[in-house]
C-alpha cells in the first residue's frame, strides 16, 4: 500500500523536475534567439520575442533584463511611448536598480522630456554615486529644461570623478561641455538643440555600451530558476 502511495508521489516530483528544466531550456533559447536578432538589427523581430519572454513567470534578475531590452527596442523602433510605459513601470517595481532608473531616464532624455528625465537620473546619482555618466545625463536634462546652472554644477561633478578615475577622454569632454553651456547665449536656439541631442546620443550610446553589464542578469542559475 505504501509503495502504491510512493510511486504517484515520486512521478509527479520526476515530472515536475523535467517541465520546469524544459521550460528554462525554452527560455534560454528564446532569449538567445533575441539577442541575435537585436545584435543583427532585426528589430521588430527581437521586439516579438521580448514581448514574449516578459509575460513569462520571473525572477527579479531576468524581470529586469527583458524589460530593459523591450524597452530599449521599443525606443529604437520609435514607438517612444510604450519605451517610456516599459521603462517606468520596471523603475517602480525595482526602485533600488541602477539600470532600470537609467534606462527609463534614457527614454525620457531621447524624447526630449527633460524635466521628467532629472529624476531618474538623479536616483541613478544616488544609487551610484561614484558614476560619472549620471552625473552628464542629469547635467544635460537640467540643460534641456533651461537651467545651466544647475547644469554646470551637475557636470562639473561628473569632471571632478572622471578626473579622480582618471578618465582622460570624457574628463576633456566635461571641462568642453561647461564651456560651451557658458557660452550658448551668444548663439541662435537651434544650435544648443543640436548640441544637446548629440551629446544625450553620446551618453546613451557609453552607458550601452560600456557601463550595463548584462551578465549579472543572464546567470545560468538565473535562467533556470525562472520557471521553477
């Protein structure tokens, strides 16, 4: 009679075993699947899969991760508005992420929402305080928003840390940006548009590319406990 009892038991642990490793294989190549498509420029095919992969059960690590590359897609196809609903949606649910909050006030930025943009990169400034890069994203939006003072003082700070970390370039490149603030009285509306809209590319482009570490998210450990 135990044996009988026993037996059920022990398969339906073995099955729930095998769907809950089928289902992370699933995942795993979904998610690898996006990534290539993103890497190669097919975006609206990647954006599919994100879409997909988001309505999946998560972890907070992967929760964040896919929610941060379907908001970047959507941004990336101009469809700003459901980039910056995306965005601030996985900001609220993790408050204390770094790269949610800079992600979604890269949205913000990109569509020239200035005054909205200087929140989350201020967060950003106090969860990292030692990132120089937030420090320019904030400065810039202040900018955006009228307010060179506060701009300049916020990318002078940027200086002085890419100075203490001995970042030669975008030290050189802060120390110019204050001048050039300083001096866009003398210059017709247009030509500060131009320049902020080249330099906001310019930050969004390094925190991509040089600061979001997307391995923290992708742990094998993390993938397959996704579904358990």
């Amino acid at each position: 009679m135990t044996r009988l009892i026993l037996f059920p038991i022990i398969f339906l642990l073995f099955l729930n075993t095998f769907v809950a490793s089928s289902l992370a294989k699933d995942f795993k190549e979904s998610l690898k699947q996006a990534q290539a498509l993103d890497d190669d420029g097919f975006l609206d095919e990647a954006l599919e899969i994100w879409k997909e992969l988001s309505t999946t059960t998560t972890n907070s690590n992967l929760d964040i991760y896919v929610s941060l590359k379907l908001g970047t897609t959507y941004l990336k196809l101009k469809q700003s508005h459901k980039s910056i609903n995306t965005l601030k949606a996985i900001s609220e649910s993790h408050p204390d992420s770094f790269d949610a909050n800079f992600h979604f006030a890269n949205s913000l930025s990109a569509t020239k929402n200035f005054s909205a943009a200087i929140k989350p990169y201020s967060i950003t400034t106090t969860l990292k305080p030692d990132e120089g890069l937030s420090y320019v994203g904030l400065g810039l939006s202040f900018f955006g928003v009228g307010d060179s003072k506060k701009a300049i003082a916020a990318i002078l700070k940027a200086n002085l840390l890419f100075k203490k970390k001995k970042n030669i370039a975008w030290h050189r490149d802060t120390r110019v940006m204050i001048s050039q603030i300083r001096n866009f009285s003398k210059f017709p509306p247009h030509f500060s548009s131009l320049w902020l809209n080249n330099n906001l590319k310019v930050v969004h482009d390094t925190y991509e590319k040089a600061i979001f570490n997307s391995n923290q998210y992708l742990s094998p450990s993390s993938i397959y406990n996704k579904l358990k």
